[in-house]
C-alpha cells in the first residue's frame, strides 16, 4: 500500500486522493469554491494571490489544486 503525505495537514494517509481522509472535505469544499470562483470572474482574475484573497482560500492550496485532475485549464489562466 502506498503511503502519502497530506498536504494540508501533514499526516501520513494510505486512501485515495490527494489530501488524507480527514482533510478530503475541507479539500472538495475549497476546490468547489475555486472553481465556482472562476467561472463567475474567469477573464477578470490576474493572479492566485487575487483569489486567494477574495475566497479566503490559502495560495498553497490553490496552487496545489491546480495539478488536480480536471483543471487543466485552469493553469492557463494563471501563468
Ligand atoms: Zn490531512
């Protein structure tokens, strides 16, 4: 079994998907948010650090969130 590293909170976790089970809510919680986020203001955001601010959502995890599965797109918008 393989062992990972939750990003958000630092424990070790073997479950499936990107932060541990304790973590996956705040985490699915916060990916909505961005996402609602960016369709409603897309073309209008410049940077993390504006949605960041404006979401209360930290730069750490947008970052991260970015290399998730079906966000793809989502870099673009922030290069
Ligand atoms: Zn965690």
């Amino acid at each position: 079994m393989e062992v990972k590293r939750c990003s958000r909170c630092g424990a070790f976790y073997t479950n499936q998907g990107y932060v541990c089970s304790k973590c996956t809510t705040k985490d699915n919680f916060e990916l909505s948010q961005f996402k609602d986020f960016v369709e409603e203001n897309g073309v209008e955001i410049d940077s993390l650090s504006q949605v960041s601010h404006q979401t209360g959502i930290s730069e750490k995890n947008l970052t991260r969130f970015l290399d998730y599965e079906g966000l793809e797109g989502y870099k673009k918008l922030f290069k």
